[in-house]
C-alpha cells in the first residue's frame, strides 16, 4: 500500500509539472507567434487618440514614442509643464506627420482633493470629442523603497498609494464611458513583477501592493468589459533600464541581459495590446524570467529577496550618509 501511494504521488507530480511545462510553452508559442505576426493597426481598432500617464520619462516616454510612430494622436498628463512641453516638441519632431498632441497638467498625487478635481475637469475637456482608443496607466511612484515600513515616511507612502492606486483608478473611471459609446477600446495598466513572478517584495512592500492591486483591477475589468469591446490588460515589465531603478537595484544586478530597455519594452508592449488576455509579460526574456520563477519554492523566494533587498537598503544608507 505505501508503495503504491509513493507511485500515485509521484506519477501526480509528473503530471503537475508536465501540465505546467505545456502551459509555459503555450505561453512562448504565443509571443513567438505574436512576433512573427504583422503588427495590428492599433488606429484602426481601437480609435484616433490614446491618453497616456507618465509620459516624460522612462516606459512612458518610450511608450509615447511608439504609439506615436504608429500615428496615434496623444493626451500627455504629467505633473510638470515643462517637462510636457519638451517630450510634446520630440515628439512633433519625430512621430508620423499627422500626430497631434494635447497635455493636461494633472499632478496624480492630487486625486480627492480640489486640486485634484479641477486637474480631472481639464482631463475631461480635452478629451471631450476624442476617439480616445487607448489609456496606458504608466504613472506610478516606486519610492520610498528599500526600507521597512516603519522607517518609510508616511506621507510618501500616502503620495505613492495615490497615484498607483486612487489616480489610476479614477483616471480609467473617466475614460471608460466613451469607450463604452463607441464599443471598442484598449486599458493598458503597466504592473510590475514584483507581484508576478515572485510571492512576496519585503521592504519595497507598499509598493509591490499598489502593483497588486493594479492586477487584480485589471483582471476584474477585463471580465466585466470584454464583451463590451473593451480590452482591459495588465502588462508586467520586470526590471527596465528607467529611472525607476535605484542605484542600489543597479548596483546588485546579476544579471543584466533580462533588464530590458525603455524603447525595446515599449515596441513589444504595443505589439502585445489586445493580445495575451488580461495579464502578460511582453518581453520574451522576461517571460523567460517568469517561466524560471515557477520552479524556485516560496520560501526560497523569500529568503533570497529579503537578503537582497536588505543589501539594497545598506547601499542606500551608505549613499545617504555619504
């Protein structure tokens, strides 16, 4: 009898694995599909505009750059006029000719506030008569980091759970209606693998829960508006050559051939638009990374990432102190 139990439970595990094995290769087929595949007209099936948070620097920028090469028109929001007017300028200079651009100045930490309403008041008369297609939730603020939460300053942790959760919630809340009127339109909400690919981000734990979030609203939102017309997708970048990474993350880097570029990320984010359900990683190494992750067990994920991490937070007191 125990040795037919050990039989039974062994030839279970054989099945687990091979069930997980075949649904990671489903998952590479697909990109290698996707990648042979010609890019779809985004314009065409989803609409003239796009609104896009975020969009001065890193993914957003690049981002911005390839949805305007590929002749959709922008609504930019960032917190910095000056910062608007020069990515609007790059852009005038380099996407298709008939790309137009509009920019609200709308600071997302503001959400709630009078501040806040009167910058959403603006968002909405720009957009008023726009095919507005596309709205990439980019924005998002990864630090305090590197720190246990008592050591955070509270009110940065506040900043940061406004703009990656209440400012993207209301950002898409605003846009949704006229997609719903035109029936057809594409959220793209930018994750993170720290929610992924891993089961828990200690010390970076306020904001690997804001990604969480992020996740889970947009695996809910993609089942509530599919049949709407509306893809609803949240795509998880690991790490990305931005200034979101931290001189400690790039100080303990390993290994440096899975951190993707800005602009190298963005031209597969857009290919992966409407593609890839409600949850994909459209780097293909680093859905390598991901494919990995799967064997490693929790509890070695989890020693590995606070030792990490703990070396990150000695780098960044050592910078501080110096």
């Amino acid at each position: 009898m125990a040795g037919a139990a050990v039989a039974f439970l062994f030839v279970s595990l054989i099945g687990v694995g091979a069930l997980y094995l075949s649904a990671t290769c489903l998952r590479v087929l697909a990109h290698l599909a996707l990648c042979l595949r010609r890019p779809i007209d985004l314009r065409r099936r989803y609409g003239s505009w796009a609104v896009i948070t975020g969009p001065t620097t890193g993914l957003g920028r690049s981002m911005s750059m390839e949805l305007a090469r590929r002749g959709i028109s922008l609504v930019l929001l960032d917190l910095d006029a000056a910062n608007l007017d020069e990515v609007s300028r790059t852009l005038r200079n380099k996407a298709h000719p008939d790309v137009l651009i509009r920019t609200v100045v709308f600071d997302l930490s503001l959400v709630g506030t009078v501040a806040g309403d009167e910058a959403m008041r603006r968002l909405k008369d720009a957009v008023e008569g726009l095919d507005v297609g596309i709205v990439v939730n980019n924005a998002a603020v990864a630090r305090p980091g590197a720190l246990y939460v008592h050591e955070a300053d509270v009110e940065k942790l506040t900043r940061m759970m406004q703009v990656n959760v209440m400012a993207l919630s209301e950002v898409t809340m605003a846009l949704v209606p006229g997609m719903l009127e035109r029936g057809r339109g594409a959220i793209v909400n930018v994750g993170s693998g720290s929610t992924v690919a891993v089961p828990s981000f200690p010390l970076y734990t306020v904001y690997s829960s804001t990604k969480r979030y992020v996740e889970h609203l947009s695996r809910c939102l993609h089942v509530e508006y599919k049949s709407r017309g509306i893809d609803v997708q949240c795509q998880v970048p690991f790490y990305v050559h931005t200034g979101m990474l931290s001189p400690a993350v790039k100080q303990t880097m390993r290994f440096p051939a899975f951190v993707a570029t800005a602009d190298a990320y963005a031209r597969d984010a857009a290919r992966w638009i409407g593609h890839g359900g409600a949850l994909c990683v459209p780097d293909a190494s680093q859905q390598l990374q991901w494919f990995l992750a799967g064997f490693v067990p929790d509890v070695v994920h989890d020693w590995y990432r606070l030792r990490r991490h703990l070396q990150h937070r000695a780098i960044l007191w050592s910078l501080a102190a110096g």
